[in-house]
C-alpha cells in the first residue's frame, strides 16, 4: 500500500537503509516510530498501544 508511494520518496531523497527498515517494520507492525515521549502521547490520546508487546517465556513449574 504504501510501498508505491514511499519507495521513490526514499529515493530521491536518499534516507539510508537502516531508516528504511526501521520505516517498513514499524508500518508492517503498525506502531508508531518516534521517541518514548511521542509514543507516551499518542498511546495516551488514542488508548492504544505503540510499542511492540513484551514476549515473556512464562514461568517453569517445578
């Protein structure tokens, strides 16, 4: 979807690769790419998250 449109963006204004992903996996992903204060207030206005969940192991029962 938006591959079309940011590719030649990217192009011509010639971001480096490690933006780029960090652009693509945030879109697949859809969370939000910023700092910790942008991402605090945009999950405060919207009421959802914008960070990748935690993957926690769960706990071995002896």
């Amino acid at each position: 979807m938006w591959k079309c449109y940011l590719e030649p963006q990217l192009i011509r204004h010639h971001v480096d690769s490690e933006l780029t992903d960090k652009i693509r996996q945030s879109v697949n992903k859809r969370l939000v790419l910023g700092n910790d204060r942008f991402k605090d207030e945009v999950e405060q206005l919207t009421g959802q998250r914008t960070r990748p969940a935690k993957q926690e192991r769960p706990a071995i029962e002896s």
